[in-house]
C-alpha cells in the first residue's frame, strides 16, 4: 500500500479519544499563556472546537455502546437500563 493510500485511510478513521483530549489539553495551556499572537489564538480555537467535538463525539458512541451491552445484558440477567445522566439533568449531590 503506498504511504497516500494509507494516509487516507488513516484520515478516515476516527482519531483516538485519548490523543484528541491531549491535543486538547496542550492547546488550552497554550491560549491560557497569553503569548499567541491573534492568528495563531484563532487556529488554535478553531482547532480545539474541532478536538471537543470529536471527544464529544467519541463520548456518545462510547455511551451507546455500554447502554446497549446493558441492554443485552439485561435480557438475559436481569440488569436494568439506567440512562446517563446529561448536563441538562438535575442531579442531587
């Protein structure tokens, strides 16, 4: 396979949560030093707005899967389906 091919396939794969959040992180700390100039303050946020949409992203097809691992299991071991909680719900602390 030559290295485009593979480069494009590697383009067509969901980026790694962990790798993503780390970027993320790294790019936060940077804008919070205060020493980009203003080009470089927009690349950066465009990029992280980037970054947290495809964690978020990651986040919900992480969710669906263990609500429906849940579900499966339930059938057959008597689990009940909790669903997650969201930013939207109340929660008592």
């Amino acid at each position: 396979m030559s290295k485009k091919a593979k480069a494009e396939t590697a383009d067509k794969q969901p980026p790694d949560f962990e790798k993503s959040l780390a970027e993320l992180e790294k790019i936060v700390s940077r804008m919070e030093g205060g020493e980009l100039s203003l080009d470089e303050s927009l690349q950066q946020f465009e990029r992280g707005v980037a970054l947290a949409r495809a964690c978020q992203q990651a986040l919900q097809t992480a969710e669906q899967k263990v609500e429906m691992l849940l579900k499966k299991s339930s059938t057959k071991e008597g689990f009940e389906v909790v669903p997650f909680a969201t930013d939207d719900d109340d929660i008592d602390e």
